[in-house]
C-alpha cells in the first residue's frame, strides 16, 4: 500500500528536575548545598531512510517519545540526559506543524537529519541558588518540559518529469515503455490507485526520473476522486508531459482535455500552472480523424506549449520525445520548492513571552517566559518565593500589574496557580 500522508503525536523529553540536598558528612562542619542539575530531555529529530518510499508504518504507530532526563542528586551528581530519537521517513517528506500548517522540514536529500522537537532543559539544583545571604537555599527548578506536537508528515515523490493526464490516456504505457517500471496496464477508466517511479536511460548516457502521477480528473483540486492525494506529488516536478489521447476512439476530445487537466492544476496551485509542460498527443496509430490533433496543435502552440506526436504502444515518436525532454532538463534549474520557516523555540532568555488579561475578576498571565518560571518554584518555600519575585520583577510583570490597576487582595493566575497580590 502506497501511504503519503499521515498525523502523528511527537514529544520531546522531559527535562530532569534540579536536587535539593546539603552536604553532610563527618568532621565537615557547616555543610552546604550540593543538590545536582537535572539531565537534559531527549530531542527528537527526522532523518532520510534510503530503504523506504512510504509512510505505511505511521499507519500502525501514531505516537513518539523522546526519553526524558534524570533528576539530580545530591553531592552535585547531575542527572543522566535523555536519549535523543530518531525518527525514518522516505526521502521526499515534509514535516508539518498540524496546528499552524507551517512546514519545519523538507527531508528531501541522502543522508539529511534535521531537529524538529527540543526537549527540555534539565533544572538546576540548589548549589546554583546559593548567596552570601542565602546560604542554604531550600529550593531549585524543576526541569522544563519538552516540545510537543501533532506532525503532518506529507511525502511528495522526487520526480523531474511528471506524467499528467485523464485515466486511460496512455501514461503508464509510456512509463513502461520508456523506464524498467512495471505499472499495471489494461483498457480501463478508472485511475491507477498509486504514483508509479521510472528512470529514463538515454542513448547518450543522460538519466533522469520520471513519475506516473494518476488521479487528475475534473474536479480533482476540489478532492474529486483521488486527484487531490496525487496532486502533491507533481509539485517537485521540474517538467510536465501533459498526456492527451488523440485518437478519438473513445469520443474524446482532447482540446477539452488540455483546457480541464490545467484548469484543476491552477486552482491547486497557480505556481504549478506555470511550470513548464510539452503536450504529448498519444496513440496516434489509432488515429481517427485529423482534424483532433491539428486542433489539439492549434492550442499548444497558442498556449506556447511544445507538442509531440507519439504512440506510447508501438513506441513511435517516443525516441524524439525523450531526446527533447533530457535537453531540456538541463535548462531547467533544481530549486527548493517547498520553504522551511523558522521554528520559534523558547529558551530560558526569552523574558517578554508573556500576556496579562482580566478575565472573570482575575489577573490571568499567560506565557512561556512566565509559566517557566512559576514551574521552577516551591511555592512552600519563603527563599523559593522571593527568588520568584525577584524573577517577575526582571520580566517586567508586577510593573505591568500595577499599571492595570491590581490592588491589594486582587488574585493573579499564573499557569495552574492563584495568587493573591499583597502590597
């Protein structure tokens, strides 16, 4: 079964939570903090499988987790760090955020690796934690949380030339003609069920991809049928054969034809109408009338479009076809086609990650940077608590509060805390 599409949920580790512990031993007097940092969480990366060319596996096993860190301990051992995952996907694969639709990676070349989950920062231990007037901290950060997503992983096949077309034009008897693929081929007018791969071999040595891609009928950039899951997969392409039978044995007509295929093609994307397309008018050994192909002729040329006569079947024209079609791939430059934006990720710096709203009488904070720092504090410990203000403080937050009028007895959620403000 070809997969190209598929959800997963990934986490990253856990960071390890800070120690807190006092150095006691015999004869040592005056003892003091030595409680250890928590590991580092697991992160979690892609990386290109050479063996693989679907996403089937995702079918069966939907959930990844990295491992997380070790808390520390005392006498300053610091916590062991998770171990890193790696996940395999098939050359050809995008990574998406499911919640924004943003593409944070394009795994389309050998040997590739890329992060797309940090796990948490393990927290410290109360050794960091200790001044000149406070000398024995009774407090330390618990690790931070790893990165969690639902992922969109997309496989878009690498492919130079696309074969494109309604069912039943000839594509994959010139697939089979032209490459050592084996696509199954009979009379019929339903669409192949899976993209087929093919490598051309030239006479003189040049060799490029080329890729069956079934399922384009009118309708098909609305979901029609199954022309919206292939469509995908002529993104990558650098060169379209635009397939049109010709031969008017089925009450075709192919000017009809050309006008329906791009037409879906420009409402998918209007980038992929532009790209480059030779018309190939196909089966002209059971040609019928004529007057088809001069008026299929008649509109490539309009269209600016280059046109071959060939018979997928009996292979005539097919040679000159494949001569052109390499010539020119080498004008055609490779480019990135899919754009990776940057991922924001959060590091312990990051101090204006925040909102304050008033929400059913409460002063509600909301961000990273905030919820961060609530997460590194005992909120039993006195010292815990004023390292805490000391932190809002730097982010700005109490200043904010007062500008919004917070006065004494106000409450103030902060993550899954209510506080009560005191002057």
């Amino acid at each position: 079964m070809f997969t190209d599409y598929v959800k997963i949920i990934a986490k990253a580790g856990n960071g390890g939570n800070g120690a807190i512990s006092f150095r006691r031993e015999k004869y040592v007097a005056a003892g003091g903090p030595d409680g250890g940092d928590g590991g580092k969480g697991g992160d979690i990366y892609f990386e290109v499988d050479p063996d693989s060319n679907t996403l089937i596996d995702f079918r069966y096993n939907k959930k990844f987790k990295a491992e997380n860190g070790k808390n520390g301990e005392g006498a300053h051992k610091y916590g062991k760090s998770g171990e890193d995952l790696y996940i395999k996907v098939p050359i050809g694969t995008i990574v998406r955020d499911a919640a924004t639709n943003r593409v944070m990676a394009d795994l389309s070349e050998k040997g590739q690796k890329e992060l797309i989950l940090k796990g948490g920062r393990g927290g410290k231990g109360n050794s960091h934690f200790a001044t000149s007037t406070r000398q024995a901290p009774r407090f330390a950060q618990d690790g931070e949380k790893g990165e969690e997503k639902e992922l969109i992983l997309e496989l878009k096949l690498l492919a130079d030339v696309g074969l494109i077309g309604f069912p039943n034009v000839g594509k994959s008897t010139f697939l089979s003609m032209t490459t050592s693929a084996t696509p199954k081929i009979a009379d019929y007018h339903f669409t192949t069920l899976e993209p087929n791969l093919g490598v051309v071999k030239t006479e003189y040595g040049d060799s490029f991809v080329i890729a069956d891609i079934p399922g384009i009928i009118e309708g098909a950039s609305e979901g029609t049928g199954l022309g919206l899951q292939f469509l995908r997969h002529i993104e990558r392409t650098r060169l379209l054969l635009h397939v049109i039978d010709v031969s008017g044995s089925e009450g075709r007509n192919p000017v009809q034809d050309f006008y329906t295929i791009n037409e879906e093609l420009k409402k998918y994307s209007e980038k992929l109408s532009k790209r480059k397309q030779i018309v190939v008018a196909n089966k002209i050994d059971a040609m019928q009338d004529e007057n088809l192909y001069k008026e299929l002729e008649k509109v490539a040329k309009e269209n600016d479009m280059e046109i071959f006569k060939i018979s997928a079947a009996t292979g005539e024209g097919v040679s000159d076809l494949i001569k052109h079609v390499a010539s020119v791939l080498k004008t055609l430059p490779k480019e990135d086609l899919i754009e990776i934006e940057d991922r924001k990720v959060y590091t312990l710096e990051d101090k204006d990650e925040y909102t304050i709203t008033k929400e059913d009488g409460m002063f509600v904070i909301r961000g990273e940077a905030v919820e961060r720092v609530m997460r590194r504090v005992n909120i039993a410990d006195n010292e815990s608590l004023y390292y805490f203000q000391k932190s809002l403080d730097a982010l700005g937050v109490n200043e904010k509060l007062k500008a919004m009028g917070i006065k004494e007895g106000d409450i103030v959620k902060i993550d899954e805390y209510e506080l009560e403000w005191e002057e």
